[in-house]
C-alpha cells in the first residue's frame, strides 16, 4: 500500500473522531487533488493559490 494511501486512510479515521480539524481536512484535500510532494520521508503540501499558478503557467506553456 503506497504512503499516500494510507495518509488517506488515516486522516479519514482522524476526521472521524475530530471533524472540526481544519489542518487534518487540508492534508487530505491536498492528496485527493494532488497537491502535495514528498521530500524525504516528509509531506509537503503545496498551498491553493500556489497550484492554481502552477496549473496555469504549465497550460500557458503547453497551449
């Protein structure tokens, strides 16, 4: 099972029991739409606004 899946896994089981934790909700957010990179053993989650310009510069580039 890759570490994504089960920082997936974990997080939903955490949310159970604390629904309210924005932090835990972010992370998962961040994993289900891809916007995160490891470094190391560590989890790097990428901001909104950040992946927004990145998305677009790669669509300028691209198109």
């Amino acid at each position: 099972m890759s570490r994504k899946i089960r920082w997936m896994r974990r997080l939903e089981r955490h949310l159970k029991k604390h629904p309210n934790d924005k932090v835990a909700r972010e992370i998962l957010e961040a994993l289900k739409e891809g916007r995160y990179e490891w470094r190391g053993k560590s989890l790097h989650i990428i901001p909104k606004d950040v992946w927004e310009r990145m998305k677009q510069e790669q669509a300028q580039q691209g198109g």
